[in-house]
C-alpha cells in the first residue's frame, strides 16, 4: 500500500514540468498533500521530519525531496551535513519572472 | 514560539482591517511584540486606523516587494499611536497610498513568494510574537501563500448569503492547507438576529469554530476608522468578544 501511494506521490511530482507553488500543494493527494503543508509551514525541516510525515522510507521521501529542489518548492539549507540533510521551503520564485500572479487559481479549487 | 495570524474574508466590507487592528492592540495590550502586515496593495487602509500619515511613512510593502529596502526597514513602530496602557510593541508595515506607486505594482506585478519570504525574516528580525496578515479579499495566489504559512485563519463573515456562499469556498481551501487553527468570527451581526443561532448556523455550515459573534455597533460606525475600537471602548459587547478571539488565538 505505501509503495502504491509512493508511486503516486512520484508520478505527480514528475508529471510538474513548472515549478511548484506552496497553492499547488492542494492538488496533490495524500501523503504528499499534509506532508508538504507541514513543511511549508516549518520553513525549515530535516529529511526524517519529511519521511515522518510521509511514511515512507528515507530514500523514498529523498527522491521526493529532490524533484521538490529542481521544482523551487524547497532549497537544500546551509545547515545539512553528512548525516541529516535539511531543506528550506522556498516561497519566493527566482527562476519565475517578477509578473502579475496568473489567474489560474480557480482551476486549482475546482 | 511565534505566530502567523492571517486574517481574511471572501468579499470586501467584513471588517478585516478594523478586526486585524483590534487584534493587534489587545495582543499589545497583554505584553506581546505584533506586527500587522497590509497585504491589500490595491487597498490600503490600515494605517488610517493606527493614525499613521503618509509624510511618516518611510518604507512601504511596496518598496520592500521592489528591492528598495528590507522588510524591516518597512516595519514602522505605532505603538505610541494607539493610546491606552500598551506593555509590549505594535509594528506595522503599511501598503504604499500613493497612486503611482499602486498603479505600478497593479501594472507590473511582484513576487508573490518575496512578501511571504518577507513574513518570516520580519518575525525574526523584530523577535515577533505575533504576526498579523490583513488580506485583501477573496482567493488569489497572494491569500492562499498567507494561509500556506500562517499557523492560524480567522475567517470573517456578516451574516450574509453572499458571504455565506463565498465563504464556504475559503473554508474548503483552508482545510485543504491543513491550518492549524481555524477560527470563524460572524461579524456586523444585526441586533433582529440571536448571536447564539448564529453562531450555531455557522458551525454546522462549515464544521470550524465560531470565535465570536459580533453585534453590529453604531459606535464602530461613528469611531468610522479614526481609531482602534477595543482601547476606545473597552467595555462594548464588540470588545469583549474580540477579547475572546484575541484569547483563542493565544491558546
């Protein structure tokens, strides 16, 4: 059941060919969906608070974890060492240009 | 530990902004360091409340959002605006009134994520206690990143069917965001209507609690935004029940 619900999780993030917003996180389904409102709202969090919250294994929530990086919803902090890597969860877009926020938001609630 | 507080409506005229200054001064009023953060760039209005002019307005959120100083140089101390016996500190970080300046930020647009990243560097750099968000109204990208990282939602409604509709929307979203606290506040409520069927109204109809229920006040309407209600009137039946909201948000 949990490797279904990895398969899941990774296959929605893959399928994100844009960065990722912290708004986006509602279209997600669980675990991925509670487990990234949690972070979020942590700011700052190891890769076991994510796996935790995920319950999934360590390199599973690290594969996760690392789409998240390329897709800008979270940053590798400077605090990580070779035993625990920690992430900051990224708000501010820097690979989007300074625009009007797109009116798309709907299509997320629907 | 401290805490983001966003304070929203679906629709304009619910009384966010008087609700959000209220909030802020009885926090102060208890001993914490507040920060009120205007989010409605289109909008701004708060800073009339805190008797804040615009020859003493420094920075705005707006020079913040274009680069032109840090969130904290745009925190403006008014404290000393409010009256009454205040033992901690209220900042505020106003949205620019200038015309020009709205038009360029409607026209040019901004990041949203910079004033979210600007939430948390204010709380540490001012060692807040409470952050304040006054949203402006309805759901966009800006409100939904608040509510994102806020650690509590108030979510004021009058007993209206427009907002009633609109609301359940917001709530819908607000539990999708797993916020930790959720807090419903029925606001302007007519005196022909009982505060308690209304509260019950409002808790079956959304499954969130009813932080208070407040009466409409011809008071409120004649104070008309020239200062903070909760200080100016301590003993209304306004005042207590933000009292009451401000307590359950301390929980």
């Amino acid at each position: 059941m949990s490797e279904l619900l990895f398969q899941t999780a990774l296959k929605e993030l893959e399928e994100r060919k844009e960065d990722i917003r912290p708004s986006d996180v509602v279209l997600f389904s669980e675990p991925l969906r509670s487990a990234l409102n949690f972070v979020i709202r942590l700011g700052r969090f190891s890769l076991t608070e994510f796996a935790e919250k995920l319950e999934f294994t360590r390199d599973q929530s690290k594969q996760l974890a690392d789409i998240l990086v390329a897709r800008n919803l979270f940053a590798v902090s400077r605090f990580s060492n070779a035993e625990e890597t920690f992430y900051e969860s990224r708000l501010s877009a820097m690979t989007r240009p300074l625009s009007r926020p797109p009116s798309d938001i709907w299509k997320k609630i629907d | 530990m401290s805490k983001i507080v966003s304070i929203h409506s679906f629709r304009g005229g619910t009384g966010k902004s008087n609700t959000t200054a209220n909030i802020a001064a009885l926090l102060a009023a208890d001993g914490a360091r507040v920060c009120v953060v205007d989010t409605d760039i289109n909008s701004p209005g708060i800073h009339v409340l805190f008797n804040l002019d615009e020859t003493e307005m420094v920075h705005s959120l707006n020079d913040y959002l274009w680069g032109k100083c840090s969130i904290e140089e745009a925190a403006h101390d008014v404290t000393g605006h409010i009256g009454g016996e205040i033992k901690g500190q209220v900042f505020l970080i106003p949205s620019s009134i200038k015309a020009g300046e709205i038009a360029r930020i409607l026209r040019e647009g901004y990041d949203v994520g910079l004033l979210n990243d600007g939430f948390r560097d204010v709380v540490e750099k001012l060692e807040l206690d409470y952050l304040l968000i006054d949203t402006h109204p309805g759901l966009n990208e800006e409100t939904l990143l608040s509510i994102a990282i806020s650690n509590a939602l108030v979510i004021i409604l009058r007993p209206d069917q427009q907002d009633y509709q609109g609301t359940a929307v917001t709530v819908d979203v607000a539990k999708k965001l797993d916020v930790p606290k959720l807090l419903m506040l029925v606001n302007k409520v007519p005196n022909s209507l009982d505060p308690e069927d209304v509260r019950t109204r409002v808790e079956q109809t959304y499954g969130a609690t009813v932080a208070a229920v407040l009466p409409h006040s011809d008071e409120m309407m004649s104070l008309a935004s020239s200062g903070i209600f909760s200080i100016r009137f301590p003993d209304s039946a306004v005042t207590k029940g933000l009292r009451s909201l401000v307590d359950q948000l301390k929980d």
